[in-house]
C-alpha cells in the first residue's frame, strides 16, 4: 500500500516538473563576439528576458563571429532562434547578393524582425582645446581609426567622401588606447562606432574634454547611412545635439517561431528597456523611431504587440 502510495507521488511529481519545464520557453540568441559591446547587450536582454518573464523565458547566448554568420545561419535553425544583424544584410542575403552570392537559400525569404537594439554610431571626437570645429579642420591633424572595424572602414570612407584622403595623418594607435593617446597629445582626436553613448567616449570627454563632430545634411547624404541625433548632455561638456550617421542593428528570427513566443519576447523587450536603461545607457537611444530602420516584414507575434501599443508600423513591415 505504502508502495503504491509512493508510486502515485513520484508519478504527479513528475508530471509536476514536466509541466514546469514544458512552461519554459527557451531561446538561442546569436550576439556577436564576446568581446564586443553587442555581446553585452545579449547578456542584459538574456537577464532582462528571464526578470520580465518570471522565469517563463530563458535565452542562452550564443558568441558570433558577425553578423554574416548570424543571417547565413537562419538558413539551418529552426525554432526559437534569434540573431542580430544590420537590415541591409537581411536584403543581400534574400537577394543573393554580394556576401551571400552563390550561397542562396529560399530560407533566408522566411527571416522576420522582432525589435531594434542600439545601433552602430558614428563618433568623430577631437579635443575640445584643439580648435577643430568641423570636417576641414582635420586637415593636418592625427586622428585614429583603428584597423578592421565598422568604424574604421566608415571613417576611411567618410575622409574620403568629404576631401579629406590623404590630408589627415592617420595614427598607427590601436582603437583600445585612443583615450590615453587623446589626453597625452599623441593624437587630435579618434573615430569610434559604438551605441551611444560610448564608453570610451564618455571617458574622453570626462578626463580630457572633447567635441564630437555634427556632419552636415548633405554630408550624411553623401554616406548613404541613416541619420541619427546624439542628444544635448549626452556626454560632458556636449551643449547641444550631435547629428550623425548610424548603422540600424535589429534583432530578428524566422517564420518557424510561434506567434505567441515572438509576441512575448517582444513584448518583454520593451517592457524591461527602461530598466536595461539604468544600468547600461545606449538602451535609452532605443526608440519608437528606430522601428523605421526595420526592412521587410516583422513576425507576426511581434506585430501583434505593436498594434496593442499603437506603434507606427508601414505597410512592407506587415
């Protein structure tokens, strides 16, 4: 009798537990490398998933070598998985285009965005003593653009967009020591892309004091990026907005997850954003406006969130 008794007890503790584990969503969630401030941001919106649910959603990280990797591996997952990538390589992926030429897959047409996530920004800094005001005024001056790097890429473009190839005296500093390399006069000033504000921005403008350039409208036309407005008061010393460029980043999954997940993830996301907000700042440059950033269609869960909160959503998004 007590041998049945104890059968029954097991049996309803575990299908307890299962029910438990079967409540549970779980998430794959491909960031970047564990290096970069983009892994960061996984890591808080994996804790702010688990706070916001109560438990009921749980995302594990998962490092990437970079976004390319990210899209080209929404081919082969199915499920609950999530990555992180510019827009623009969601569209060459589904045309087959450039890093994606040859390797075409009809699963990438099944790739659906959930929210954006702070993006990539552009940071012209210069000293705030060295009476450089504008674009021409780096003419014979040092500045850093690091090697490799989005924004040493952009910054080589932009030099050369606006006149400036072969007038700059380009450092040969690693990015990592722009700031001491700013305070001891090594250097006039760096090129950083980062969400704002920028840890190493905030830094050089604490202990030296620095400007960050504003790019006219027609030279933020001539980048083909997306504008962005660095407010007043973001970093110490800055009077007034910054106008700059940006690269949207957002995170997406496919077709293959439930609307129910998608709609709770997204929900969550920003929900807990104010929160994320107070302990890491870039999440504040996350805004109803950065859902403009987003090309081709979102999932329909996360639609479905967007309707309840009134948020302006085009006709291609749907």
């Amino acid at each position: 009798m007590k041998f049945n008794y104890l059968l029954g007890a097991l049996s309803i503790s575990a299908v307890a537990i299962s029910s438990i584990a079967s409540a549970e969503t779980r998430v794959t969630y491909k960031s970047a490398k564990t290096t970069s401030s983009y892994y960061q941001m996984a890591v808080q919106i994996a804790e702010a998933m688990k706070a916001g649910s109560k438990g009921e959603i749980i995302v594990t990280v998962e490092e990437s070598q970079g976004s390319v990797q990210n899209v080209m591996e929404a081919a082969v997952r199915t499920n609950n998985y999530v990555f992180t990538t510019p827009p623009a390589l969601v569209r060459l992926a589904k045309a087959g285009k450039a890093m994606f030429k040859g390797k075409e897959n009809p699963k990438f047409g099944e790739i659906r965005a959930l929210f954006p996530i702070p993006s990539l920004t552009m940071h012209f800094v210069v000293r705030s003593d060295g009476g450089i005001k504008d674009f021409a005024g780096l003419e014979g001056k040092t500045i850093l653009i690091g090697k490799g790097s989005f924004g040493a890429k952009e910054g080589a473009k932009y030099l050369k967009l606006f006149g400036l190839e072969g007038k700059v005296k380009l450092a040969n500093v690693e990015l990592s020591n722009a700031v001491p390399a700013l305070k001891n006069g090594q250097i006039d000033g760096f090129v950083t892309a980062g969400s704002y504000p920028a840890p190493n921005v905030i830094e050089a403008a604490a202990g030296t004091g620095v400007n960050v350039l504003t790019l006219s409208e027609d030279q933020i036309k001539k980048t083909k990026r997306s504008r962005l407005v660095i407010p007043a008061g973001t970093y110490a010393g800055q009077k007034s907005d910054i106008v700059t460029t940006s690269l949207p980043v957002v995170a997406y999954t496919t077709t293959s997850m439930e609307d129910d997940t998608a709609y709770a993830l997204t929900k969550t996301y920003w929900s807990e954003k104010k929160n994320m907000g107070a302990s890491a700042a870039w999440w504040n440059g996350v805004a109803e406006k950065l859902m403009a950033n987003i090309e081709g269609k979102i999932h329909p869960g996360a639609l479905k969130f967007y309707a309840e909160k009134g948020f302006a959503i085009t006709d291609v998004q749907k």
